[in-house]
C-alpha cells in the first residue's frame, strides 16, 4: 500500500500555497491552485493538498496536530528559523526535543509546522 497524498483544511489556500512553495520548496508542478485548493509535491514524491471548500477563516486542528519538515543538519533548523523571524513571522528559538533540534510555528493557513534537524 502506498499513501497518495495528504490534505490539510487551511483557512486561506493561497497564502498557504505560497508560503510552502517560499519556504519549504514544494512544487505545484503547473497546478496553479485557486481559493478552495492547491495540490503540491516534494522532490520525494510526497503529494500535499491544501483545502477550503467552505470557506473558512480559521481552521482547528487538536492541540498536537502538526506537519514536520526535516533539515540537513541543526544548521540548516537554525538558518530556517533566523529566514523566517527576519520576514516577520513569530518563531521562538530552536531547542533540543524529543531528540532533535526543532522549532514549531503557526504558518499561514493556521497550521503548526515542526522544523527539526
């Protein structure tokens, strides 16, 4: 069995769409998206799909609900969190957890992302 995609319910689908393709390099591979969905794709063949076919604005995910995206190295964590402090969004330092130097944060959509290296 092989996992096609996941989809994540988020409150403003372009915001969402770009922030990802910015900042973690994902691919809509000519799908140009619109408001209610966005299909993107990793190097790695990973599919992720971003939804809001009710138009929400704001979505509520559990508390612990969040998406990972690993890094080279702890470097590389450091150098994701100082990129996105300087364009403004609200990160708190990297610190060792659950045997990784990791972050969270809020990314636009209002979904919680871990950058772990």
């Amino acid at each position: 069995m092989i996992l096609n995609h996941v989809n994540l319910a988020v409150s403003d689908v372009q915001k969402a769409r770009e922030f990802l393709m910015k900042y973690f390099g994902l691919d809509p591979k000519g799908l140009p998206g619109n408001d209610k969905i966005a299909i993107l794709r990793d190097e790695q063949g990973m599919v992720l799909t971003l939804t809001n076919f009710e138009g929400a604005t704001e979505v509520k995910y559990p508390g612990s609900f969040h998406i990972g995206f690993i890094q080279e190295s702890p470097a590389k964590v450091d150098e994701m969190n100082a990129r996105l402090k300087a364009d403004g969004y609200e990160v708190d330092p990297p610190s060792r957890q659950h045997g990784s130097w990791t972050f969270y944060f809020v990314a636009p959509g209002g979904f919680v992302i871990e950058v772990l290296g």
